[in-house]
C-alpha cells in the first residue's frame, strides 16, 4: 500500500485541495479530500489523471523527420506513405520492440498512461506469416512492459488497396491477411496480452476492406473496441463517392451500426449530417491533430461536434512529435485559424479552454481505449504530476492550471507518471529512458545506414 497527498488534483468532479490517495496492488482505494499530509505520504503539488492516447502506429517514431524535403510540387499524404512503405521495408520484431518502446517512453514523460497500438505491420519482409502469427504483435507487448504504459492492442485487418477490394500494392504486403488469417492473429495476439491490457480490433479503412469482410471480421473484437481510419483525405472522399455513392463516415453511419464502441479516427472531412450522427452514435472521434497538420489533411469540425454532444479523444498517430498538452493545443488553434476566432472549444460549464479539452480527451480516450480513468477509488492509479516550481505556474490557481500547462508551457512540466500503482516518470524523465534511447539509436542507424 502506498500513500501520497497532493496541493491539488483534478478529481472527477472538479479540483479539489489537500487531497490524498490510497494506492493499492495499482488501484485507487481511497481518496480523501482536504486532508493533512500524514508522515510517509509522497508528497507532490498537481495532480491529473494520466490520459489515454488513442490512436498510435509505434514504429512511425523512427521515421520521424524523414519526410520533411519537398520532393515533388504536389506532395501530400499520399507521397508521405511511400516515404513510409519504404521505411518498414527493413524492420525486424526487435527493431519495432527498440523503437515502439521509445515511442511508449516518450509518451508517459508526456502523460499519457495507456495507447492504443493500431497495430498493423504483421507479415515478414516478404509479406509471409511468421510461424507465430502475432510475433511482432508480441514486440509492441514487449515495448509496452518495457515502458510500463497502459496498452489497448488493435490488431489491423488490411486486404486490399483501395476501395471495391482493389488488389494492394507491394509495399502494403507487409499489412496484409484474408478473414481466416486475421481470426488466427486475433487469437495469437491475444494471449501475449499483459493482465492490465485491452483489446479490440481495427479494419484499417474503408480503402482496405469489404463491406463483407467487416462483417465478417467485426465479431472477433467480442465486447472490445473498433477502430478503424475515415475521412482523413478528400481523395478519400471522393473514391468513397465513387465507389458506393457515399462518403466513408456515411457509409460506416448506414451500413455498420456505429456506437459507443467504435472510434472512427481522423473523420476529418465531415458534412454537418455527418458530423452531427456521429455525434449522436455514441462513437469517438479519434483525432491527431499534430499528425493531421503535419500531412495536410484538413480540419475537424470540433466546435459543432462538441456542441452537438459528441465525444472525442487525441492520439499521436505518426508520432512527428509526441507531445500530449501539444495535440490539445493543436486541436484548438486549428478551430481558430479556421475561423479566425479565439477561445472556440471552451463551454459555459468549462469555460477554460485547457481545462475542457482535457476533460473531454479523458473521457473519450477512456471510452476508445476500454480503460478505466480519473482519481477516484475503484480506478487504476493512472496519474502524472506537474512541476508548480515552473516558472509558468506562478501565480495559478485551479482556473488557469491547465490553461497554462497546455497553452503557455516552455520546457516540460510534468515531473511524474504513475501507471498501476508504480512510479515510471520522475523529476520528469523515464527511468528506462537512458537504455531505451541508447537501444533506439542503435536500431535507427542501423536502418538508415
């Protein structure tokens, strides 16, 4: 049993002060509010509750930076996912392990607790199984019990490269597997999952499966989430158009009974009928808003989503930059540059802008990622701390803390990360970071030699 008081923390509902927890076997078991520090109590000043990142493909950490040369006039995403073909070409098991546990490292100094892996480079260099199907499933388990995250596995069905069953190219042959292959990945990769993990299962897109294979496929998730891309590009859009008559968020809203399991992730390109079923299906828009600016992909309608009562969660997706309080500040000041407005995301319940993008992204990156969140008993002891010795900090009370954390920090703020109970980050570094880092750089030179 452990014990640790706080100035301050951001409970369930609301901040609260002189609050102190009871951790035990990595549950939350008591909380009391307004209580003195007892002798042997950790003592810390900011407490929030660790957030969920909904949305990663691990191994894009080691490409990082890569496709930042213009190598054609109309570059966009399409040309940045050969870039990306190219990349994978090479990694091996322990190559996705080394980077993928960087990738983790990174995202507890950032507050992240738990990520879903959307998880989709199955196959050998070749584009054969592996004798264990889910080996390099095992290697992303293997990052994140290095790295102490919380990990919500999304096995990726992928069989074809465009919409219509079109046959793939060569450099989705990694990706690839039919019905009976994906049922026997599922199987395998669920039992390498730690006792703290979850699952679900992510179709890619629309793009790379059949209405009858997500059919097929949708019963091996069992209670799990369902994850799957859409509407990340207009050329998206309009392949879908031409395809079925519909746009993909359509498409999925008419024809697969989208509810509070699902995360669609990106929904970028949304018409307001769109946004506004999405909304009302109980599902969550899974948005990386650093990742969307970085490959061109447009806006989403976050304002009239929200408004319309939907939920939302942030995700780190190609990992350009992992950055927790970054994506939420992305996510806002592409409202405003779109508008041209100020202060768009906040609510007459939330006014600060910081404090309501940080509630809702806990909310729906608990919901997309089937974890328990939030200081409150009977909740896994998933915190981080903040440094209130930063200069940022000076002056704040419980309106602006969060405002400043996501807004007006510098340097990193977070000096600790909790995940289960145990102590992972402090005085804001990992304490794998040095032999993870050093095992990483080892890999990536190795690649790009």
């Amino acid at each position: 049993m452990t014990t640790l008081w706080f100035e301050r923390a951001l409970l369930p509902d609301g901040w609260a002060e002189n609050v102190r927890l009871t951790l035990n076997a990595g549950w939350i078991s008591g909380v009391e509010i307004g209580a003195a520090p007892q002798p042997g109590d950790e003592r810390h000043a900011i407490a929030l509750p660790g957030l969920a990142n909904l949305h990663c493909h691990g191994f894009q950490r080691g490409m990082a930076g890569l496709s930042e040369t213009r190598g054609r006039p109309d570059d966009d995403f399409w040309s940045w996912r050969e870039i990306m073909y190219r990349f994978l070409d090479r990694l091996t098991p322990e190559d996705i392990a080394a980077i993928n546990a960087l990738a983790f490292v990174e995202m507890m100094e950032s507050g992240f607790t738990r990520v879903a892996e959307f998880h989709y480079l199955h196959n050998d260099a070749y584009g054969g199984r592996y004798a264990d199907p889910a080996e390099m499933a095992g290697a992303v388990v293997a990052a994140a019990e290095e790295s102490g995250i919380g990990l919500t596995l999304l096995p990726v069905f992928y069989a074809h490269g465009d919409f219509g069953g079109a046959s793939p190219a060569p450099g989705q042959r990694r990706f690839l597997a039919d019905v009976d292959g994906f049922a026997k990945l599922v199987e395998a990769s669920r039992a390498k999952l730690p006792a703290d993990a979850a699952f679900g299962i992510a179709p890619h897109s629309l793009r790379a499966v059949t209405a009858e294979e997500l059919t097929a496929i949708l019963p091996l998730a069992d209670d799990g989430p369902i994850h799957i891309h859409a509407a990340e590009q207009m050329r998206e859009v309009e392949a879908s158009l031409k395809w079925s008559g519909q746009r993909p968020v359509e498409w999925l809203l008419n024809n697969a009974e989208v509810d509070a399991r699902w995360c669609l992730v990106h929904a970028t390109h949304l018409t307001d009928d769109e946004c506004d079923r999405l909304a009302a299906s109980g599902a969550v828009a899974g948005l990386c808003p650093m990742t969307e600016a970085n490959l061109g992909d447009g806006i989403f309608p976050a304002a009239r989503y929200l408004a319309a009562g939907g939920h939302i969660g942030i995700g780190t997706d190609s990992n350009i930059l992992i950055d927790a309080a970054g994506e939420l500040r992305a996510l806002e000041y592409s409202q405003r540059l779109r508008d041209r407005r100020r202060a768009m995301l906040g609510s007459d319940a939330i006014p600060s802008i910081g404090e309501r993008l940080f509630r809702e992204a806990l909310a729906g990156g608990a919901r997309a990622t089937r974890a328990g969140t939030g200081i409150a008993v009977g909740q896994p002891a998933d915190f981080f701390t903040l440094a209130a010795e930063d200069p940022v900090f000076a002056g704040a009370d419980q309106r602006t803390i969060l405002d400043r954390w996501i807004f007006a920090a510098r340097a990193p703020v977070i000096d600790g990360v909790w995940h289960a109970g145990r102590q992972w980050v402090a005085g804001g570094r990992h304490v794998a970071r040095d032999a993870v880092a050093a095992r990483y750089r080892t890999v990536v030179e190795a690649l790009l030699a």
